[in-house]
C-alpha cells in the first residue's frame, strides 16, 4: 500500500494499491483506497495548494512525474 503525497506542500493525497515493481506512471480508480484529490475538469489536483497531480484518463488517472511523492511497499 502506498500513500501518495503532494511534492509541494506535503499533503496526503491518496492511499494505493501498486502491483508491480517501478515508478508510479498510472494509477487505476480501482486500487485506490482513500482518495482525498479535488477533480477540476479532468485535472485531479491536491486540495489545499492546487498542484496538478495528474490528468484523469477514464480508468486511470496519468500520473504527473515531481508533482508527488510516495512511501510504502508495492505488491510484488
């Protein structure tokens, strides 16, 4: 389970279910736990700073690379 942050100002965006090794490129709307992000359009953004996380996709939302962090463990 990953817990996914905002690299601005640090706050918790969403709780993941990652398969798989590598980098976080696509997050798929049925691992996701907890979601906390705010929707504008097809922008999924964090609550308090508004960064742009990523770009919703329908069945995954295309994560955008530096806009967040991650900590936790993948499933193998």
């Amino acid at each position: 389970m990953l817990t996914i942050k905002c690299a601005r100002c640090g706050a918790k965006l969403m709780k993941y279910e990652k398969v798989g090794k590598g980098r976080v490129l696509r997050c798929f709307k049925d691992r996701i736990v907890k979601d906390y992000t705010v929707k504008n359009g097809n922008l999924v953004q964090c609550p308090y700073c508004g960064n742009v996380i990523g770009k919703d996709q329908g069945s995954f939302i295309k994560m955008r690379q530096g806009s967040f962090t991650y900590k936790g463990t993948k499933i193998p």
